[in-house]
C-alpha cells in the first residue's frame, strides 16, 4: 500500500486503541472525537446541535453555541480529533467540563495535542482535571472557600518562546488551585519544556487527593513520556467537603483580561481519564519495534509525515518506490503543483506529488537525459535518495565520506548529505548508493532532512501586543466560565 493511505478507520482504531492500554489501566472515560455530532450541522440551529452532541456525549456540562462554531474533526492522532480555534479577538476556543462516571481520589489522564500555527503572545488554559463545575471557584482567580469548595488542575500555556521554550515553541506547565497556593489565581507551575509547532504531543497527569485534614495530596506531569513535574505536600479539600476529581475540563482558553490579537488554533485526540494506573502514550506502529529506526518513524508519524503502509504498521523492511519517497519529500516543503512533467504518471495517485516536485527541481526523471519518464513504482535507490534530499534542502558540497561512491553519479550529492549529519551510510564507511532504499532507512533520512528545514524557520507572534487601558467586557458566551446553577 502506498504512503498516501489516509489516518485509520474509526471502529479499527478504536479496537486498537483499547488494546493499547497498560495492563491494569482501567479507563473510566473516553473521549473519542469520531461522531459526527461533534461538527455543527448546517440544516441544524445551534440548540439543536448541543443537545445532539449531548445526546451523543451526555457527561458534557457547560456545552455552549461557541464549542460548536469553533471546533470541526479533524485527522486526529488516531481516527478523528477536534480541530480548536480561538479567533482574533476571540477568548473562548473549547470548554465544556466532561463529567467521570462518579468522583474519584486519584486519576491518570492522557490526550494528544497537535498545534497547528498555534503563536500565543500571552498565557491560556489547556484541558486537565478538576472539582470545579459546581461552584465558583478554583477558575477566575477565585480560590476554593468553605462557602465555595473546588480545585482544578488544568494545563497551562504562555507566550511562544518564553519560559525556557525555544524559538516557536509553547511553554507548557500546570496551572493549579489549591488550598496552600500562594494568591487568589491558580499556581503556574511550568515544566521547563516547549511544545513543537506542527507535531503531535503526548501530554499525561496524575491526581492524588489529600486525606482528610492531611497534606498527602499530589500532581505529576509527562511529555512524551518524560516527566515533567512532579509535586506532593498538597491539599485540595478540608475535612468534611465533598471534593474529589469529578471532570476533565476540555478548557482551551486565551487569557485573561485581553483578547488574543492571532488566530490560535490546535487539535486534541485520544482524551482517556483512567482511575488505576498511569495510561502511557500511543506506539503508532506495531511492526518497527526491533529496529533500530523505530523511535525515528515513531517521531515522523507524530510530524504527520509519515502514514504507515497500513494499520499500525510501517512495514520498515520494505523496499520504497519513487513514488512513496516523493510523497514524503512532499509533505516536507509542499511545492505548488507544476505542469505535467512526465509520460508514464497519468492517473498515478502520486501524479500531483511528482508534477510539484518536478517542477520545483527536486525529482528529475528515470530516463536521463530525456528525463521524460518517472518510474514511479520503480524501486528508489539510496543514491537517488540522496540526490533528492540534497536538492530539497539545497546543501553545499562536502568532503569525499564513503569508500563506495568513487566516480559514482551521486557522489557529490551522497557526500553533501554526510556533511550535513542527513546520512550516516549503511556501515563500515560505506554507503551502498544502488542498493534499494529500505522504508524505516528512509524515514530516518526524512526526520533529519526536517530537523535541518525546521532549524532554519523561526516562528514568532506578533511583537506589537501591549493592551492598555481597562480590559474590555468579556461577552458571556466567550467566559471561561459561568457561575453555574445550585445542584448542578
């Protein structure tokens, strides 16, 4: 099958993912994105859609008209996920409180988040867990009280490049209400690591109430599996309050006090609340696993670069045709599409793919010198790789590298790639340039061909935002949160 197969099917995916687990994990919330009801309809007003994706997902509390116009599925990590978007001059992106089946004492949760030109210029709320739906507090600067309990736990992003992110990235952390915290907001509690544009992110936490009257209560963290944070010495609840972890808030909000001044948007997937045992992230390939190439195709597929050859797997020891590579050289730089540059591609699925690559100057035909034909089921070799990805990248000629390239075609082209760390060859100082690429081999050699066009993007928000003056009313619909009804 070809790298262009789309994200996998709902009902598989859901069967895979649940065989994902850890053992032990009992998931007591899943919050899948593959309903149809999660897209507003347009033969439906906005009442009509909130109570069909009630209807659909009825633990949702606080369903507002802006969680239907700002949100769509959209390819998920697996299946669907929900595209969010807060616009310009907008606060409110997603927020609705996503209820557990009953309140527990400790929980793990664990979702995917993807962002998509996502440049804050200042600091959010991203989904997490909470006691916070049924009064007002711990949300807004209001702390929990004895007339008002409440805690919550949800994430928290700043301004790109900020807070020890690096260049175009997010700074992520935990913003927390409880009782020892040290203002009337939640403490921000950063974790020192940025999100990467255009990449899906496995974010996990880890809630342990407090005992009565005791301060044993806990937050841990992970990014992708790297912990992140890690806090204990808490309270959440005095003696004799009903206080437990009681929703997932599905909060992604700007601010504060000001709008934001940029379009922010992001895609969440695989939201699962476990109430035993930590959830772990997703392997998305099930076949690379004993090679060395596996964390690299694990990393390509979270750039969305790389598609599998079918359900969960990558197939790494297959041989790849010229038309899989281009297609993945493609989603690398996403040339626009040229004129018809070859004879033997008409009606090929990656026609497109190959006419925008030719007409960039990055493939060039099988039959030199006409270079009239593609080949594009041929089989690719590493010498032919290399070419591409040099003209891909434009690199400079570098030093004489391997023992078997001597007068070869591609030399200058094989030793560019090895002055620039995109190739390492195929072992003992040899790179065995008329040898069939391998998919796993040339995954590897697309994830550095991106580290190396990422290194020379540099993404920042607008620099001009300083609001002065008192901060605007902000339109109820747009709050983060409403004073909810007794009982609620």
């Amino acid at each position: 099958m070809s790298l262009r197969k789309t994200i996998i099917g709902v009902v598989s995916a859901v069967a895979v993912l649940l065989a994902a687990f850890p053992a032990g994990a009992a998931v007591v919330q899943v919050q899948d994105f593959e309903d149809e009801t999660w897209d507003e309809q347009p033969d439906q007003s906005l009442v009509e859609a909130i109570e069909a994706l009630r209807e659909v997902h009825p633990y949702l509390v606080d369903v507002r008209g802006l969680d239907m116009t700002r949100t769509r599925r959209a390819d998920g990590y697996l299946g669907h996920g929900l595209q969010v978007t807060i616009p310009i001059d907008g606060y409110r992106g997603f927020g609705p409180y996503a209820r557990l089946p009953q309140p527990v004492d400790e929980a793990w949760f664990r979702y995917y988040l993807f962002l998509d030109g996502f440049l804050p210029v200042s600091s959010g709320k991203l989904p997490g867990l909470a006691d916070a739906s049924r009064a007002p507090s711990a949300k807004g600067c209001i702390p929990s009280t004895e007339d008002a309990p409440g805690w919550s736990g949800r994430l928290m992003f700043d301004a790109v490049g900020t807070a020890g992110a690096g260049p175009g990235e997010v700074p992520i952390g935990l913003y927390l209400y409880h009782l020892g915290q040290l203002g009337d907001c939640g403490d921000e509690l950063m974790f020192q690591k940025g999100l990467r544009q255009e990449r899906w992110t496995c974010i996990e936490g880890h809630v342990r109430m407090n005992s009565a009257g005791a301060e044993d209560g806990m937050v841990e963290a992970w990014v992708d599996g790297e912990r992140v944070l890690w806090r204990d010495g808490l309270a959440f609840r005095r003696p004799g309050e009903s206080v437990a972890i009681r929703e997932m808030w599905d909060n992604v909000y700007f601010g504060g006090r000001y709008p934001t001044p940029n379009q922010l948007q992001l895609i969440l997937d695989q939201m699962e609340v476990s109430d035993s045992g930590r959830l772990g992230c997703i392997d998305p390939f099930l076949d690379d696993n004993d090679t060395v190439h596996a964390n690299d195709l694990t990393e390509l597929y979270a750039r969305r670069l790389l598609l599998g050859c079918d359900e969960r797997l990558a197939c790494p020891l297959d041989r790849l045709t010229r038309a899989e590579f281009a297609a993945m050289i493609h989603r690398l730089v996403g040339p626009p599409r040229g004129p018809d540059a070859f004879t033997d591609d008409d009606g090929h699925w990656a026609e497109g793919v190959l006419d925008s690559l030719a007409a960039a100057g990055i493939i060039k035909g099988c039959n030199p010198p006409a270079n009239t034909r593609v080949c594009p089921d041929g089989q690719i070799t590493r010498a032919e790789v290399g070419a591409i990805v040099r003209r891909t990248l434009g690199l400079p000629s570098g030093g004489d590298e391997f023992s078997d390239d001597d007068g070869h075609w591609a030399e200058a082209d094989i030793d560019a790639l090895a002055a620039a760390g995109i190739t390492r060859g195929c072992g003992d100082g040899v790179y065995c340039p008329d040898r069939s690429m391998l998919r796993m081999e040339a995954g590897t050699f697309t994830l550095r061909a991106d580290d190396h066009l990422r290194a020379l993007t540099v993404l920042s928000a607008p620099s001009d935002w300083a609001p002065t003056g008192p901060s605007p009313e902000i339109p109820l619909e747009e709050r983060e949160w409403i004073t909810p009804p007794d009982g609620s």
